[in-house]
C-alpha cells in the first residue's frame, strides 16, 4: 500500500512537470511580447494565436500525462523487481524432522525405484533418522527449452510450491520438502506403503487383493473430504487441476491422501490427463472451476464401483458409450446399474443397495454440464450417508485403528504411563484417559477403535511439549491427541479441539514460612512500630494535660485566695476556697486518668489475645502476594515442562532465565524448599492436585493471581468428524455426572486442601494503627473535650494569666457582664 501510495505522488509530480516543460516556452515568448509595445492583431489573427496557445497546452497535458505514466511504471517496475522473492537454492525443507544435510546426502544416495510415468519417476528412500520418505522427480521444463532460463516461471513454481506446502488436512499428502536443481524439482512426501489407488485397483483386478464396499467407501469419502477443504476452507481456494486415481495414495490402512494439489497448474505440459478423467467442458478450453475436479472424482466413485480402468479399450467402443461416464449413465437409465457393479465385492443385500445409490451419486458428478453436477460440500454429506454404521452424522472414521497420542504428564493423575515388568506391556491410565474412553464406549452410538501411543522419547520422558505433540497430529503421524491438553487459540492453527472436558485456569503457588514459638523474641511480635508509636504519643499528650490541670504556683495561690479573716470557731473562707479547688482538680484530673486507663486497658487486652495466640499455634507469612512482586524483585518462578504458560509469563514480563521447568513433584518441591524459586506458576488443576496430596506442608495458592484458559479438550486432525461427535459425547457425559464420578474416582476433591484453616497467618494478628485507630480517635476526642470545658471554667471564673489562655471565653455573654 506504501508503494502504491508513493507511486501515485511521484505521478502527480511527473504530471505536474511534464506539462509544465511545453507551456514554458510559449509563457516566456508571450511574456516578452507582452513586455513590448505590440502592433494591434487583426481578428483572423488573433483567432490564430488564440487556438495555437490552447493547442500548446493540450499537446502538453498530453505528453506529460504520457510520460508521467511511463516514469510511474519504470517505478513500479523497479520497486517489484527490488521486492521480487529470492530463489532459494538447496533443499527447501517444511517439516521438522528433516535436516536440509541429510535430505541432500540421501537423495544423492542408491534410492528403490518405486515407479515411474511420463510426469517423472518415484523412489523412496530413508534419512538418518529412520525417516521414509518418497521423493518424487519432475522435469518440467525441456533440456535447452527457454523455460530453462526462465527465473520469472521459477520463482512461480516456488511461491506456489510453498504455498502448497501449507496446506494441512488429513486426506491432504503434505509437501514436506522440495529440492529444486537446474533443470527438475525433487518434491518430498511422506512414503504410503500401499502405494496409489491405481496401483491398489490393479492388484484387484488382478485377483492379488480383497478390496470391500467399506474400505472403498472410506476411500470415496476421504476423497471428497480433501476437495471440500481445497474447494471451500482454504483461502484462496485450491483447484486441483490433474484428480486421478494415480494421486489418491492409501496408507496402511486404505486412508485416502490426495497428492499433487494444484501441481498440473503449475506445470501444464507435463501434467496432462487422460481425456477420460478430465471434464467435457475442457474439451472446448472453457475455464476449469471446481465443477471440473467434481466431474474427476465422479470418474474415480465409478471406478471404485465398477472396479474397471477407463482407459481399456471397452470405453473406446461405441456399445459403450466411448467413456466410462456415458456407459454408467445408460446403465442407470436402463434399470440394469447392477450388471455395472464390482462382483468382487458384492455380498449382502443391503450393501448392494447402498453401492447402486453410490452409482447415482457418480452418474451425477459425471453430467456434461458442470452446473448439473453437485458440489463437493454437498457430496461429503450425500456419501456419508450411505453406509447405516457410518456412526454418528456419518462419520467413516471408525472403519480403520486411530493412532492416539498421548502426553509424559508431570500429574499422573491424570495421565499415567507404566510398564509391567514382566509383560512388558504398557497400561496408560489416569483422569483425562478414562474420560476419553468413556466417551467413546458409552457415549458415541458407534464406538471406533483406537491405539493409545505415548508421545514419549526412548527412556521414557516426554518428546518435547504439547505443542510438539499436536504439531506432529497435524503432520498426520497421529489422528489425535488425548490427555490433559489445554485448549488455545494459537493450537487451533494445527488442529480441531473438541468441547472442554475439564475447567482450568493459570494460579501461582508459594511456600509459606511457618515457624513455632521457639524464640523469645515473639512476644514483641504483636506490637509493630506505629502502634507502639500511637501509644506513647498518646501518654505525653495525657501527661501534658494532666500537668496542665493540677500546676499551680504559690503565688498564683495567694493571689486568688479570698481576704479577710473569721471569728474564732468559724472556717476560714480560705479552707473552703482551697478544698473547693482541690476537689476541682481531683475531677479534672481523674477524668483524664480514668480516660489514659480505659485505652491503655483495651491496648492490653488485644496484645494479650494476639499473644496468646501466636503461642498456641503456628504462624506462617506468604513471601510473595501478587505476580507484581515476583516482576519487581525478577524472582524465579517454576513451571512444569513443555507447557505453554512460559509464553504467556514472558508477555507479562519475565525472562527466560527466571522461568525455570521440572519434570516431577519432587522436582518442584526441592525448587521450592531450597528458594530456587519463589514461586510455581501453573494451571490450577495440576496445582490443586499437589495440594491435596500435601495438605498442611506450608503451600498455599495465591488468588491475587489467576488467568482464563479454556480448559482441556481432546485434538484432532484438521477436518475430522470426531471433534464433532466427541464433544456431543463430553455433552452427555455431563448431563449424566459421569465425569464427575470420574474426577472423584481418579483425582478425589479439588478443594479439601486448598486452603490450610490450621495455620495461623501471622500478618492477620499483628496489632497495627490501622486496626486501633478508631480507639485513639475516642480517647483524643474526649480528652479535647475536657480541655475546651476546662478553658471555659478558666474564662469565666479567674482573674489571672489562665485568662489570656482561655482567649476564647472573652466571646462569652456572662463574662463581658461582669467585666463591665
């Protein structure tokens, strides 16, 4: 878009210039005739000039328009030619498992030659790894052809031939590498034991294989499938230009892969099918569409039906119909689509019944008009149907053994791996194994046979993480994956996950420090420095005013004594003056006592509870309370290998250094017990799990930190019907409480031990300010009561220096009387 937009400025610009290098000549002439004094233009010729000036700037619009356009396209010619893909050299390699090294080193190797045909030759051959692989060799351009030379053609091959390599779908042969040399290309696949569907139908017509209606089904189904997925899930859609049975390959057990996607657009000379498989249409160079591939898979359902090659010479014949397509369609017509059918395989009634709706299906795919022929979205379901043990939704997948990965899980709770030592057989147990197969045995109306396979390296550990294990369900070493696996977003790109099995999330757990009272020193533990703080404050304020209240010097006494002397057996008016004041003071004074008494009483009482307490029981004190801290002190955190939360603590904000991985409990309890870290962060199942087998051994989960996820779910290939039925199954399981009886028979209850109700924590007993403000505020209150009632007294009754103190009191009504 930045080109484009650069593009169209320097247009504008060379426009602009363009037009004004014509017109400057012809504004400068008339500028300067302008200059002088002109002899007057007759009217022809004024009309003259008039049209030579607007022919002068039309001719420049003209040109500069012109040679604008010209300047934009060199250009953009240039900026394609710098942005232009490099074309690599060497083995260009899109799996994994294959070393560029050694791709190189086996294909210069002695290979088995496994066929050959006029688009090139096969073999196969093995890598270092024990890795087989097939390679396929093309010519596609003739030897002194200037297609040889041709970069252009070249670096289209490439781009195409990665974009191919992209595509991942079960029934889909996935380009794992390609090998481009001077004059050929080398393309890699995975090696099918069984060969092609062509090599397969030959062997039967030969008698040398047993081929039934259901392993032909699978077939046909599994075929249109893969043309489902190019047809209307890949974006841009995918033709596949050359569909013939020669590149539908079976695996070991007759699963279909269609191979050679979109490669006869690529290289038209050297893919070129036979007139038998391809559409009528193309006959008369119309455009191939999707229609045209559904006409070729008509041809191969007709094949599979009648168990006939099209190219033998009964389809040349006219009785025919010269084509396999035209013979079926007058069978059908005619009633007799029985006499058409493979008598290899018939047997049953009902199979029968379903192979002439089969027939049907394939006359259809095969009309001359590609707008009569359905497509292959509709097909899927139309073929699915067919067979009544097709399962749930038609699903064909139960026909053949399901390769099951299953993880090296820390828990073993909830998957566990043992080896009998005598037998040694493998029993793979635990929560999310049991869950699986109650699934499939009781909750699917047809269950499907399976072959649990540990993804697991020789000694036993797991082979790489959960990500590695569904990469390698989408390379299609295995048809799913079972075990606690969480279900995300960025896993979704390699395979389908079924409905959640299990609620998850991510919480962090800490080592609390629990300690007894061995120590002396925990009978101050209760009191902390601001309260301590409050409580003198508060005594020197009691004592000041106390001080206030109760000093008197001599001669503040005698100046306020009463004058005058009494008769002999008469009280003196000093004694009744002197006791009137002490009985004052005494008021006053216990008053603020009574109030230090009350609050320092109620100071005592709390420390005595926190104190008793701290001796009765244990204390503990969490290191770390939220993932801020761990960030800020760049703490080291655990987590259990080959899960995916590293990714998401390094988008919070730690480094790869401070995360590290463990591969047992025990593991993680040493990295705890030795403060290796501070703290383990990981999915709350696993952590919940560890707590209720290690209740009250000083680990709490901390719930100022949890994350969302999804939850676990079962994987499956991309396309499977099993992510469908599965989930309809996790469904019934739990309106029936099925998995909750499973959880409760494998894990036990979640939440017994997640939190320690016998450990007191020693932060929550701790007398601080915050708690004993409120006691403080009452006290200070009263006691600046006492002082503004005191104030007043002195503003009303003396006559001394406590006057200018109680400088309020001169507001007072009764005062200014009696000063008056």
């Amino acid at each position: 878009m930045k080109n484009y937009t650069y593009l169209h400025f320097l247009l504008l610009i060379s426009w602009v210039f363009m037009i004004s290098v014509p017109c400057h000549g012809f504004m400068i002439k008339h500028m300067l005739m302008e200059s002088e004094s002109p002899p007057p233009v007759s009217s022809p010729a004024l009309k003259i000039e008039v049209k030579r000036v607007a022919f002068s700037i039309f001719s420049g619009i003209i040109s500069g328009s012109i040679a604008a356009i010209l300047v934009a396209a060199m250009i953009r010619c240039f900026v394609q030619y710098i942005n232009r893909a490099p074309i690599l050299k060497g083995p260009v390699v899109f799996s994994p498992k294959i070393d560029p090294k050694t791709l190189r080193l086996a294909l210069e190797n002695e290979n088995q030659l496994i066929g050959s045909s006029p688009n090139g030759t096969y073999y196969r051959t093995s890598l270092d790894n024990g890795l087989n692989i097939a390679v396929k060799s093309l010519e596609p351009f003739e030897i002194g052809s200037p297609e040889t030379h041709n970069k252009g053609l070249k670096r289209k091959l490439q781009q195409e031939l990665q974009v191919l390599a992209g595509l991942r779908h079960r029934h889909l042969m996935s380009l794992r590498a390609y090998v481009r040399e001077s004059d050929r290309f080398s393309l890699v696949y995975d090696y099918m034991p069984t060969g092609s569907l062509e090599d397969a139908m030959s062997k039967v017509r030969l008698n040398h294989l047993q081929m039934g209606w259901d392993v032909r089904l699978r077939i046909a189904v599994g075929t249109i499938k893969a043309l489902k997925f190019l047809h209307f899930e890949c974006n841009p859609s995918v033709l596949h230009y050359n569909l013939k049975p020669s590149n539908v390959m079976l695996d070991a057990e007759f699963e279909p892969k269609l191979a050679d996607c979109g490669l006869a657009n690529l290289m038209p000379k050297l893919y070129r099918s036979p007139n038998a498989y391809r559409a009528p249409e193309l006959s008369q160079n119309f455009r191939y569409t999707d229609k045209s591939d559904v006409f070729s898979f008509g041809v191969i359902l007709g094949v599979l039906l009648t168990g006939r090659d099209p190219l033998e010479p009964f389809f040349g014949e006219a009785a025919s119909g010269e084509s396999l397509s035209r013979w079926l369609r007058q069978l059908q017509q005619a009633g007799e689509a029985q006499h058409a059918l493979d008598k290899s395989m018939l047997g049953q009634e009902v199979e029968e019944e379903e192979m002439l709706m089969a027939v049907r299906i394939a006359v259809v795919c095969m009309s001359d008009l590609p707008e009569d022929r359905p497509s292959s979205d509709e097909l899927v379901p139309m073929l699915s149907r067919l067979h009544k043990c097709a399962g749930i939704d038609g699903n064909i997948e139960e026909f053949k053994e399901l390769r099951i990965a299953v993880p090296v899980s820390t828990y073993k709770e909830f998957v566990s791996i043992t080896t009998d030592p005598l037998t040694k057989k493998q029993k793979i147990d635990g929560f999310s194994i049991q869950v699986f197969e109650a699934v499939v045995n009781t909750a699917l109306s047809s269950p499907f046979d399976y072959k649990l396979i540990p993804f697991a390296k020789p000694d036993g550990t797991f082979n790489g993480s959960f990500d590695d294990m569904l990469k390698a369900v989408n390379d299609q070493e295995y048809d799913g994956a079972v075990g606690d696996t969480t279900i995300r977003y960025d896993r979704s790109q390699w395979v389908d996950f079924t409905l959640p099995y299990s609620d998850t999330g991510i919480t962090m757990m800490v080592s609390t420090k629990q300690q007894h009272h061995k120590s002396t020193g925990i009978k101050l533990m209760p009191l902390i420095k601001g309260l301590v703080s409050a409580a003198l404050a508060f005594c020197f304020v009691s004592a000041l005013i106390f001080w206030f209240v109760e000093f008197k010097n001599d001669k503040s006494r005698q100046s306020q004594a009463p004058s005058g002397t009494n008769p002999p057996g008469q009280r003196s008016n000093n004694d009744d003056y002197w006791r009137r004041e002490t009985l004052r003071a005494i008021i006053h004074t216990r008053l603020v006592i009574v109030m230090c008494f009350l609050v320092l009483l109620f100071l005592t009482s709390c420390y005595a509870a926190s104190l008793t307490s701290l001796l009765t029981a244990q204390w503990q004190r969490s290191s770390v309370k939220t993932i801020d801290e761990l960030i800020q002190r760049k703490e080291n955190v655990g987590n259990q290998k080959g899960s995916f939360v590293p990714r998401l603590l390094i988008q919070r904000g730690f480094s790869e250094s401070q995360i590290y991985t463990y591969d047992t409990e025990q593991e993680m309890i040493d990295m705890l017990s030795k403060g290796t870290v501070a703290a383990v962060i990981d999915e709350t199942p696993y952590l919940k799990v560890f707590l209720s087998k290690n209740c009250n051994k000083g680990y709490n989960l901390v719930p100022s930190f949890d994350l969302h996820a999804e939850g676990f779910g079962f994987a499956f290939q991309k396309g499977s019907t099993l992510v469908q039925d599965m989930s309809k199954g996790i469904l019934k399981l739990l309106d029936n409480s099925v998995l909750a009886d499973i959880q409760q028979r494998t894990i036990g209850n979640l939440e017994a031990c997640e939190n320690e109700p016998d450990v007191t924590d020693l932060d929550s007993n701790l007398l601080d300010f915050d708690t004993l403000w409120i006691l403080f505020a009452g006290a200070i209150g009263v006691i600046i009561l006492v002082i503004i009632l005191y104030m007043v007294y002195l503003g009303t009754t003396c006559d001394t220096v406590r006057r200018r103190v109680a400088f309020p009191c001169y507001l007072l009504p009764h005062y200014q009387e009696r000063k008056n």
